[in-house]
C-alpha cells in the first residue's frame, strides 16, 4: 500500500454507451487518484470523485497539481495603459524605409518633432494644437520623445524644417528628377489656393480662390512633382500672383535651386502661356508640354488653317504645324466624349439663361421695368451667371426688351467642341504624338496630389498661421506628408480600391478605363484575396486598432509594466508587409 503522503493527479474518464433507443451518449468522469507500486506491480487508488465538479474547476485542481502558481483572475496581469500604435508605426515605417529621416536632417530633438508633424499630419490632420493632444494620446510622442512637449517646442520644430526646406528638396530632386531616373526630363507643375484664417499673414490676399471661398484672403502654392506625380517640392506665393506670373518665377525658382539644365515643364494652357513660353526661352535649358488656348484653335481652324475636321476622320489625334509655333509641335486631338458634355452643357446653360431673360422680358411687357440702365444690369447678372453673352444678341430700349440666340456663334464654338490642340518643344525621335498626349495628360497625377493635400487625406487647408515662415513650413510639412501618402497609397493598393494594374490605353485621347480587378474590387468591396477593401483612410483607421499595452504582472503596482503588441489582424499584417517592414514595438 502506498503511502498516505505519495502524489496524487487528476483522471479524466470518458466512455459511451449506446441505449435500446439507439442513441450513443457518452459520461466523463473525473478522479483524484494516487499512484503506488505493489508486490512489483503499478495499482492505481481513488482518492475522490471529482465528477459533481464544474470543469473549470477540475481544470484549476489539475493546474495546481501539476505546479502551477495559481492567481486570481483580476489579479493575473493588469494593462496599465493601451494606446494606439499601429498607423503611427505603419506611417513611421514607411518614412524609414524612404529615408525621410536622414532627408530632414541630422538627429536631434529637432528632426524628430518635424518627423512627428509629418507623421501626424498623414494620420490625425489638424491644427498644430490639436496634433499635441492627438498625438499624447497613441505611441507617436512617447516613442519620439515628445511626450512633454510645448506650443513653443512645436513652432521652433517648424522653424527648424522651414530654413531645411531648400536642401531636403534639392535631394527630393535629384532622386527623382536625375537623367538617371527621369530619362524624359519631364516634371509635372500646377498651383493651387488656400483660403487662410485672421488677417495679419503677410503672404495672404485676394484673389482667384479654387476653394471657392469668396470673400477671404488666400495663399498660393505651386507643387512640383516627377513624371508619376510624386511630390518633389511646394513654393508658396502671395494669394493674389496670377498663374503665369507665379510659374515663370517658380520656374526659374527650380532652376537655380536645383540646377536643371534640361527640364520640360508640363503644365495647363492658363498656366504655361505664350508670354510664359517667351521667359521660358530666354531662362534657356527648359521645353514644355502645355496646350492652346480657344482664341488660337479658332484660328487654326479658319477655313484656310491647318485644323480641319477631316483630320479626325480616322483617328482621334493629328499631328499639324503652323510658322506661328516655330520649333513646337502641335498634336490635334478630339474626343468624342469631351465633344458630348460639353455639348450637353452649352444646351442646358443656353435654356436656363433663357428661362431668366424670359423673366426680364415679362417685367418690361408689363410696365414693371421702364429704365432701360435697370433692365440692362438684370440682363447683366443672368449672363454673367451663366457665360452665355457670346451666345446671344440683346436690344435693351426704355420699354422693350428683346433677344435672340446667335446660332451662327453658337455652331462655330460646337464644331471645335473636344478638340484640344497641344503644344511641345519634344522632339518626334524621342516621343511620339501618342506618349505626349499621354504625358500632357498626366496632369492629372499632380491635381490628385493637390486633392490629397487639400481635401482625402492630409487637409491642409484652412491656414491657421499667420508669420510667413510658419505658413511656409505648414505647407512643407503637407507637401513631405504627400510623398509619404504617395508611397503608401501605391503599396497598399492590394488592401484599398486602387487600382493596381490600370490597362494601357488603346487610343491616347479617349477616357482612361478601369481594369477588370479594379472594378471588381468597386463593385464587391472586396480584395482579390476576399478581405475586405478600403479606403486609405479606413485602413490607417483599421490599423490604429493595433495597440501597445504596457501589462503589469503581480498585485505589486511598483512592478514594471512590460509594452506587449495587441496580436495583428490578417490585415494589419498584410499592411506591414506590403511596406517591406515588420510590426515594431517602438518607433524607435
């Protein structure tokens, strides 16, 4: 017999019976039993029967017999803090694998707040103020050290990249503007406006608002960026420069900054005009891609010009000349489905204007109207409304009041509807018609950058600012937060709607299509793996699920809490590898 003293274990019993009815059930029965040898054979001795237990608690006997230390629950391991970490590490990651850090300067207090601003204004964009609670609240200020920081230690982080700004995007340039890279030398170019809070910023004032804020005092800005987009560098100007006037600084500005020898500029016809393209030769080193204004496609198409109809008859694109262009070429295009809205557009502007001067007419019929200075200012705002004057011929007289459309005017502007001309310095042995269509096009690569900048994702706009350097800044940290968005967006395409593998155009001038995967993914909002697809936005909100928590083992509050990882979704995962770079537990 075994001694009373000798170690007992936990015995889990299963059998299954099978009744008269049929029915196979199966008993589990658990036991305390004892072990011992006898006479040189293994006995086994029931100590008690464990079966009336509830199972939890046959597991914690058998949990103690085996030697584990067994806690309460509540007392097992406390989260001290849980904070939001994985869009901060997702974008820090991808800053550190383009070298955005070294790009900014060397290491210091400095480079990591201008390094936070950047990376808050991709996850969390706000107000300078609002960045400092935001970011208190996810790993970004303590990883970086910033956990203390003030209003003062966030403006000099923003004098301290401002007076950078030349020699980060010098660097910008020649990793993305080289010979080596940039074979075409092609930089795309475009500006924009940002309407700007108070009234004390020297650089802000009246002018053409893009925002469509009327009333208030704006900046302007003009973004560079490579063949694909990619931002390269932002000059601010006051917010009322005209286009052209701020492209031929900017454009010189670029010059000397980076030391361009040979750069074709590509940028709209408002822009790079024919005043513009006269500095533009005497600058020397610089070609462009732009496109003719109406007033010069009219005259192309007079009846002894080269543009005639006929060009299109079989295809969509022509190439012409005329000793009024020497030295460019000009490529006519027409595209059908341009000619068709603005067709649908002329015909509905012409009858809402003529529902309002119907109106006028009326009022003077029945004696409301007797002056004709008081009908002419109505008249005035219902064609200022619409732009419609060209299309009309008015007879305005003390008690009459008339109209009637000019249907010559009218068919002489819809025979050039969709035909847009555009105009080059690029040699046909280094591009053909078709690829600068394409790359006059591509325009539309450095406006998705300013609908990132200014509205998707990183809101730059309104300006709180008011010192010239600080909006400067505020506008380079924007501009550094829309190279790292232009990264991520391409690398993260599997997971969002983008599309990963757009079809070359058949035909240069008609629309751009979708691939068959992208519509795919639109139309079930699922990836090709069949995870859901989204957004930019939702994914960095998905990803700021991720959390650290600082756990605390022990009932003891002075034991140090240890970081730990909440465990990735497949997502989130999918996220980190796609940029090439683990989940980290710190930034740094």
């Amino acid at each position: 017999m075994a001694k009373r003293g000798s170690a007992v274990h936990v015995v889990r019993v299963k059998k299954s019976h099978t009744g008269k009815d049929g029915q196979e059930r199966e008993y589990r029965s658990s036991y305390l039993r004892r072990t011992y040898r006898q006479d040189g054979k293994v006995c086994n001795e029931t100590v008690a029967n464990l079966s009336a237990l509830p199972e939890h608690v046959v597991d914690l006997i058998d949990a103690g017999l085996k030697g584990r230390h067994l806690v309460p629950a509540d007392a097992a391991a406390t989260i001290a803090r849980s904070l939001p970490h994985g869009h901060v590490a997702a974008v820090h990651a991808q800053a550190q694998a383009l070298g955005l850090p070294a790009l900014l300067g060397p290491a210091g207090r400095e480079r990591d707040m201008a390094l936070a601003l950047v990376i808050a204004r991709v996850c969390k964009p706000g107000s300078k103020l609002a960045t400092m609670r935001w970011w208190a609240d996810t790993t970004l200020a303590t990883d970086l050290g910033l956990a203390g920081a003030t209003t003062d230690d966030v403006y000099a982080g923003m004098d301290w990249l401002a007076a950078r700004q030349e020699g980060i995007e010098r660097a910008l340039a020649a990793r993305h503007l080289s010979p080596e890279v940039n074979p075409d030398r092609l930089a795309l170019f475009d500006l924009s406006s940002s309407w700007v809070t108070g009234h004390h910023c020297p650089l802000a004032a009246r002018g053409y608002s893009r925002d469509k804020k009327r009333g208030v005092e704006q900046i302007e800005y003009g973004l560079l960026t490579d063949p694909a987009g990619c931002p390269v560098s932002v000059r601010v100007v006051p917010g009322n420069t005209a286009d052209p006037t701020a492209f031929e600084s900017l454009a010189a500005d670029f010059k000397t900054r980076y030391g361009l020898q040979e750069m074709v500029m590509v940028g709209d016809r408002g822009m790079i005009t024919t005043a513009r393209i006269a500095a533009l030769k005497e600058l020397g080193g610089f070609g462009w891609v732009t496109a003719l204004r109406a007033p010069d496609i009219k005259a192309l198409a007079a009846d002894d010009g080269p543009l005639q109809m006929s060009l299109f008859d079989e295809a969509n694109l022509a190439e012409i000349s005329h000793p009024d262009f020497p030295g460019e070429r000009l490529i006519a295009c027409r595209n059908p489905a341009l000619a068709a809205e603005r067709g649908r557009k002329r015909t509905e502007l012409l009858a809402a204007t003529e529902a309002e001067l119907a109106k006028i007419t009326a009022a003077v019929d029945a004696g409301r109207l007797t002056d004709a200075g008081k009908t002419g200012l109505r008249v005035g705002k219902v064609i200022g409304k619409y732009k419609m004057e060209k299309h009309f011929t008015l007879a305005i007289e003390d008690t009459s009041f008339t109209y009637a459309r000019n249907e010559a005017q009218i068919a002489a502007e819809a025979a050039l509807d969709g035909i847009y001309i555009i105009r080059t310095t690029i040699d046909d042995t280094r591009m053909d018609a078709a690829a600068v269509v394409a790359t006059y096009k591509s325009l539309a690569n450095v406006e998705r950058d300013f609908r990132s900048l200014k509205a998707i994702d990183l809101h730059l706009r309104p300006i709180h600012h008011w010192t010239e350097t600080r909006v400067r800044a505020h506008v380079f940290i924007c501009m550094l937060a829309a190279y790292v968005v232009w990264h991520l967006r391409r690398a993260w395409a599997p997971l969002t709607f983008t599309d990963e593998d757009r079809p070359a155009p058949t035909d240069p001038v008609a629309p751009a299509t979708r691939s068959v995967a992208a519509q795919a993914k639109a139309s079930r909002h699922a990836t090709t793996g069949g995870d859901p697809a989204h957004s930019f936005g939702s994914l960095l909100a998905h990803l700021a699920t991720l959390t650290r928590n600082d756990i605390r083992y022990g009932t003891d509050e002075t034991t140090p809490a240890i970081p730990t990882l909440a465990q990735p979704t497949p997502i989130q995962r999918r996220a980190f590898d796609l940029i090439g770079q683990p989940v980290p537990l710190t930034l740094k």
